[in-house]
C-alpha cells in the first residue's frame, strides 16, 4: 500500500496585526471597491491554525494534543510573533520552530482570518 498519514491540530490565536504600506501603496489605496488601504492601521484578527506533520506508523509517533501545546506555547511565551506578518510570513516561521523538533516529516500549514481568507503550505522535507 502506498500511504502517505499526517496528524494535525487545530487552535486559534486573538492577536493584532498591520500590514505596512496598505495605506498609502495605489495597489491596496485604490479608492474604490477593492480599497484595503485599512489593513494599513493596527487591527484585531482570531487566526485559525491547521497544522499537518507527517507521521511513519500508526501508532501515536506524534501525540496530537502535546503537539497542539507545544505550538500554542510558542506564541504563548513569545518565541513566535503574529505582528506585522502576512499569513504567509506566519506560516514559514512556524515551519522553522516545527522541522527542527520533527525532522524529515513533510508539513503543511493553514493559516487563515476569521477562517474566510488565508494561506496554505506544504513544506517537503
């Protein structure tokens, strides 16, 4: 059988963010219906979280629920940031802290806004 099996956790984090130049770049200050120039301005989003780490067998090689933890204490105790970033942004850097405790696994990550409008990534080991 060819497989491929992936735990994943879901969470959610409250925090603010701005995306810089939104306010004055033509390309989001359009004036018209498309305008995002407020994105420009500090602002409060819950961003929700999918993370996938590929596992080998089937029996709890990663236990889900202290995978979930550990990620969640990363922003927690300040080792990650939400400030400033794109979903995009968020998502590499998130990558980094997870290859380095589950080496050689393929991971994806979904990071979205309210759950509405987002990224996903896979990363290849």
């Amino acid at each position: 059988m060819n497989k491929k099996t992936f735990v994943y956790c879901t969470f959610q984090k409250e925090a603010y963010h701005k995306f810089p130049g939104a306010d004055t770049n033509p390309k989001y200050a359009t004036g018209d219906e498309y305008d995002v120039s407020h994105l420009g301005f500090r602002h409060m989003h819950y961003f929700n979280f999918k993370v996938w780490v590929q596992v080998t067998h089937e029996n709890r090689q990663i236990e889900f629920i202290q995978m979930r933890r550990w990620i969640e204490n990363l922003y927690s105790k300040g080792i990650l940031e939400l400030d400033n970033q794109s979903c995009e942004m968020m998502s590499d850097a998130l990558y980094e802290k997870l290859i380095d405790r589950y080496p050689g696994m393929e991971i994806k990550i979904d990071i979205s806004e309210e759950g509405i409008n987002g990224s996903y990534t896979e990363y290849q080991p």
